[in-house]
C-alpha cells in the first residue's frame, strides 16, 4: 500500500485535527496493519475516528455494521461534512428506496465509497450477501459490539449472526468497538466474533469534565424545572423507563416554558426522528427519552443528562452519562434514586428465563450500590470497568459534599470470616442474610442457620452489610466472580485482613428513601471560555443558518472549541480558517466562506488588531532581547537555556515574557508547560485564572495550595492563559 503521508498528516487532510486523541493512532495502526482488533474507549474517546481514517486511506470499502438507523445518517452525515464527495460515504438499510439503494450500490461498485454502514439486519439479507461478495472489502468494523454480549447492556440477538456472514461474503480484517464493557463482556465479544487473538486497545474509563451526582427521588420534577432554568439555553437528555413518564414530562417541562421534546420507541418514526433532528439543530433544548435514545445521537455540547430513573444497569448508566461533554466542556451527570425503583425494576424481571434474571438481578445490585454509596462516584464507576483511580476525583457529589465515616474493622473482619465460613460459594445477598440472622427459605435448607457467622452481625441491617460487602471490594479485600453470577471471593489482601485487621473507615450511607431534604440547586461547578463572546454568539447564530441551509446539525459545520478557536484567532481568509482547530481543508472549503466573511466585517466594524497583525507589527519595535526571545520559543528552545545564553535568572525570563504578552503579542509557551505539569493540573490552573476577580500569583497560591505549586509554575501558566486568551 503506497501512501506518502504520516498518519497525523492524513488526519490534519481529512479531519482538520494536528493530534490523535489517546490510543486512536495505535489502534489505526493495527487496522493498517490488517490486525484483528478489538476496542474499547468510552464514549466521547474518537472511536469511530478508529475506523473511519483507515477506511479513507486504505484500498477498498469497510464495511461499518451498526444498530441503529439513526446513528447510520448521523455519521454519514459527519463523514460527507469533512470531504467534498457525497459518495465517499452511504448507508444501506430499510430506510432506502429501491432507487437509492442502486445509487449507493454503483457508488461502492465504482469505488467511491470508503465506508458502507449496514444494520446487522440488512448484512443478514440474502441480495445483500451476494452483492457484498463482489466488492473488495478492506476490513469490517464492529460498532456498539456490546450488543453481542448476553452480559452486555444492550444484548441484540442478530448481533451473535454476524461472524458466519462475514465468513461467507469473504473474510477480512475485523475491529470491534464498544464503549463500556466488563471483562465478562469483552471476553464474550472475542469469542463470538472469532478474535480471541486481536490486539486489544483498552482506553481509560475516567471522563474528568462529569460531575457525576446522585440525588434521592423527593419531587424530582421540581428539581428537574429549577436546575434546566438554571441551565438555560444548555443542551440536555432526561432518561426516564416508561414512554409514558416520557410524554408527561416532557408535557410539564413545555408548560413550565422550556423547550422539550419526547422521544421512546412507541412514537412514529417520522415523529421521533423529527424531534431527534430539532434537539440536533438546537430547536429544542431538552429531549425526554427512553433508553431507546441516545446510540443514535452524536452531538458533543450536551451539557446535561438527568436520569429520572434509575438505569438497569451500571453499564447502561455509564452509557447514558456519557452522551455528556463529549467535546471534553462541562457535563453534569444526576440522577435521581429511590430503593423502590430498584424493587420495581425486580419485579419486571420475573416470568424471564432463570439465567437472564441472574444476570439482570446481579446488574441491578451494582447499579444500587453505585447509587447509595458514600465513596468518590468516579472511583466506583472505574472500579466496575477493571480501573483503578488511586485519589478520589474531586468532581463528583460525594467528594464535594462527603458523608460521614465510622470505624469499622470489626464488622469488616466479620463479613470475611462469613465469606470464608461458606466457602466463598454465595453472593453478598445470601451472606448478609446469614450475618443478620433471617431465616430464609436458602438458609434453611442449606442448615446454615448452624454456622458460627449466622446472627453474628444482627446489630446492623442488611443495607449495612451490604455496604461493608461494597467497600471492602473497592478496598481490594474482596472480588466478585463474574462468571458466577457475583459469588464472593476473598483476595490475599483479604485473607491477611482476618489475621490482622487493620483500621477501616466505612462511610456510612444514607438511606435515600428516609431523605426527604428538597435540593435547592444540582449544579455541578462550571465555567468555560471563549475568546470574543460576542462574535461566538454571531458565529454560533450563523452556525445555525448554514446548518439549517445544509440540513445537518450545528456541530457538523463546526464543533465549539472550532468556534471559540475563531473568536480568538479572528481568521479573515479561508487559509487562515484551515488553522483554527478542528478545522480540515475540506470544512474550510466546503463551509468557510461566510464565517471568514462575518468575522472580516466584525473585525473591521470594530476596528480589533488581530493577534496574526499584532505579532507582524508589535516585533519590530521590540528589544532586539525580545526579538530574540520571542524567535528562540518559536524554534521550541527550553527556556532555561534561553535564560542562560541571555545571561538573566528564570525568574527575570519569565518577567520579559509577562512584558511579550502583555503588549499583545502572542506566544506558545506549551512545549515548556507539558514537561512541568500534568494535564489534570494545567486544567485546575487555567479553570482558576478563567474565574479569578484578578491575575494575582498569591491569590492563585493560597487558592490552589502552595505544596501543590511553584510560583514559576503559576506564572508561567498565566503567560499561557493570557496569551490564548488575551491576544
């Protein structure tokens, strides 16, 4: 395969991006190299990014197999937006007209098409077979492969039909691509598609920009109403379980004033997907849906999502919050609580195969202990996808707001020696009731009324229990064996816990049902920025109107970060616009011309210098010193040998590039900044000076801790801040 350019050089050409995100290029790579491949990278991480550059450079049509239509549309729609030939991608499914299923037909068969989604109902159909058999076909991608997997969230059984039809329309390189899977699931994907030997890219769990908060259940529809009116004009999902819920809320959110809309599988197709494109074009600012919405939807600025109920499983929920801040703003997470929830969610199960309502009690159990726990949220959730987050997370309700802890080594200690007594053959439920001496009928007839543990722990509730079972598994003292539809098992950690207990602090839970406390506010902290407000409310306004010319959402046109990157950067020239982030030659082209257009007339209208015009105009008259400075950073010298040829300490360097930017000029400092800190804590700085009264270096250090943070540190990111955003 002969291609001259570097991977980022292709993605800078097709999608305007100058860096992958996380593993992206890894996983490309192993696509290149014809690999089996299988992915797992949460929502919002650029999967679908995995497989759509390779179907662009290499040879051939991959063939995407997808489950919903409506996720098919939305990115064929993207993939078009970033080219300049309708042909590169189409879908095939029900939705078509015989006429358009030629047209796509002869596009693949003349080799214009690169990527063919197909519902796994569509691949199973016989014409479609034989048609495919004659098309060279560079690899299948997998989406959503969870729906594989009994285990999964979102089990399809067409899913478990798709390696025999690959096998008989020619075999080729397979990537699968979930967004949350247990090892239980992965395993299963693996082995029903024949890949028990693909390279395995596991990305991290941890989205930061959540809030993740849990509220219990007391008038959710008046917390509802507060906190969108709180959030107006922001972009949000409720999910509720019934249709019913759904229409009646969305009912009530019209009739308080706010722009809402339902969405649940029992509406007609026409309706439903013309409510989803109103939320996608930014008419409507809330959707009510069921959990029917949501795989279909790929917009990056939901600022929201409230589940009113709670989901049936962790997995589900983690699916579902992640519809959140794809674009890496904020996005706050809540949902509502009540134990009853959980026991309605039980009685459902009933009449369902044996085996199935194992499987679903045993979802069910994580997603309650999720919900009453007093631990970090984001530890819990990473914790339940096999990561481990070593400090609490600090953006979540129980970090903001911690309950209270007790000592509890004792009852610890007790809870293992149970799990030992029974020969870690039950799981938490039959343990607990063994500790508070109830006698079941499982008890009864497996004598364990007789054990030394039964009745030992009758100075709690069960709930309690249940709590020590959580926390001694986040604390690694205890495991759950998935395959075993969760028995407990006790680790190394575990069984030198019993010999010697060490101090345990359980935080003790509230019991959500008993909380009759009314929240005056669900805000999670906030705040981003943007260069020139005024010209981002006029960018995003004329977003709108080039969107609705084109029929696609917003965000298609261009993403937030393109539009705040323009209100900095004040392009006045499609080749000035191929600079600003996220912004490929095919959107400059295809889209560019009326935003450089209104950005020169705003421009001149108010006679702004523009950063490109500063830096030309202002270096001429510096020092030759600050000429010098200014070209040393441009060819990324370390600045410490930038003190040390000019003969000057840090401390005055720093001084001169206070003086650089404050003057207007603009300078990229970041090469120096990555190898003093961490992200996580560029982040906390930046988000500190966005939200300062003032740019005070001590009012910044008493804020943010001076054992966290130098001085030089501070400063060296306010030059950053004041360069990205001042200049």
């Amino acid at each position: 395969m002969k291609n001259e350019l570097t991977l980022t050089e292709q993605l800078q050409r097709h999608f305007g991006f100058d860096r992958f995100k996380g593993q992206q290029e890894e996983v490309i790579t192993s696509v290149l190299e014809g690999k089996d491949t299988f992915v797992l990278m949460p929502t919002g991480g650029g999967k679908s990014l995995c497989y759509q550059l390779p179907a662009l450079i290499m040879e051939g049509t991959a063939i995407v197999i997808s489950p919903l239509i409506a996720l098919m549309k939305n990115q064929v729609d993207s993939i078009r937006s970033f080219g300049t030939e309708d042909g590169i991608a189409h879908f095939l499914n029900s939705s078509l007209t015989k006429q358009a299923i030629q047209q796509v037909k002869d596009d693949v068969t003349n080799g214009k098409t690169k990527l063919l989604y197909v519902a796994p109902e569509s691949l199973t159909k016989q014409e479609n077979v034989d048609f495919l058999k004659s098309v060279k076909i560079s690899f299948y991608a997998i989406d959503e492969a969870h729906c594989i997997s009994e285990w999964g969230h979102d089990f399809r059984p067409e899913y478990r039909r798709i390696r025999p039809i690959i096998q008989e329309i020619g075999s080729a390189p397979i990537i699968a691509l979930t967004a949350t899977a247990t090892a239980k699931v992965q395993h299963d994907i693996q082995k029903n598609l024949g890949m028990l030997g693909a390279n395995v890219f596991k990305a991290s769990f941890n989205r930061p920009n959540l809030y993740y908060a849990l509220k219990p259940k007391v008038k959710p529809e008046t917390q509802i109403i507060r906190f969108i009116k709180e959030n107006e004009g922001k972009s949000g999902i409720i999910y509720c379980l019934s249709r019913k819920r759904v229409e009646e809320l969305a009912e009530l959110l019209r009739v308080n004033g706010i722009k809402a809309l339902p969405y649940h599988a029992g509406m007609d197709s026409a309706t439903r997907s013309g409510n989803q494109d109103k939320f996608l074009m930014e008419e409507v600012d809330v959707i009510v849906a069921t959990i029917a919405f949501g795989m279909g939807i790929d917009k990056p600025d939901v600022r929201f999502v409230i589940h009113y109920d709670i989901p049936k499983s962790l997995e589900g929920y983690y699916q579902e919050t992640g519809r959140a801040g794809r674009d890496g703003g904020e996005g706050q997470c809540i949902a509502f609580y009540s134990y009853k929830d959980i026991q309605k969610l039980e009685k459902f199960m009933q009449g369902k195969p044996v085996a199935e309502q194992e499987i679903g009690r045993q979802l069910l159990l994580d997603t309650a202990s999720y919900a009453e726990s007093a631990i970090c949220r984001r530890i819990i959730l990473l914790n339940y996808f096999g990561e481990t987050l070593e400090e609490p997370c600090g953006n979540c309700d129980n970090c903001l707001n911690p309950k209270e802890q007790v000592e509890a080594s004792d009852e610890v200690r007790r809870a293992l020696l149970a799990i030992q007594e029974v020969k870690e053959k039950y799981k938490a439920e039959h343990i607990s009731d063994i500790l508070t001496g109830k006698m079941t009928a499982a008890i009864k007839s497996f004598h364990h009324d007789e054990l030394e543990a039964f009745g030992k722990g009758d100075d709690h509730s069960a709930r309690f229990w249940n709590a020590v079972f959580r926390q001694s598994m986040i604390a690694g003292l205890i495991s759950k064996d998935i395959e075993n539809y969760g028995l407990l098992k006790l680790t190394e950690k575990g069984i030198a816990f019993m010999a010697k207990p060490e101090p345990f602090l359980l935080v003790r839970n509230h019991n959500y049902d008993e909380l009759e406390e009314e929240y005056t506010s669900l805000n999670a902290p906030s705040g981003s920025a943007v260069g020139d407000p005024e010209l981002f409310e006029m960018l995003k306004d004329l977003r709108k109107k080039v969107a609705k010319k084109h029929n696609l959402p917003p965000f298609v046109i261009f993403q937030d970060p393109s539009l705040s990157d323009m209100s900095i950067q004040y392009p006045i020239s499609i080749d000035e616009l191929k600079n600003i982030q996220g912004v490929g030659e095919g959107k400059a082209k295809r889209y560019g011309a009326e935003f450089v257009a209104l950005i020169k007339s705003y421009v001149e209208d108010n006679g702004i210098e523009r950063a490109q015009d500063m830096v030309v105009k202002t270096v001429a008259n510096k020092s030759k010193m600050k000429v010098s400075i200014i070209q040393s950073i441009d060819r990324k010298l370390s600045l410490d040998d930038i003190a040390d040829s000019k003969g000057i300490e840090m401390g005055e360097l720093i001084s001169e590039l206070e003086a650089i930017v404050n003057s207007g000029t603009k300078i990229n400092i970041d090469y120096y900044i990555d190898d003093l800190l961490d992200e996580d804590h560029q982040e906390e700085v930046y988000d500190y000076f966005r939200e300062a009264k003032d740019d005070s270096i001590q009012a910044a250090l008493d804020e943010l801790g001076e054992d966290e943070y130098t001085e030089e540190e501070l400063r060296l990111m306010r030059i950053k801040f004041m360069s990205e955003m001042g200049n």
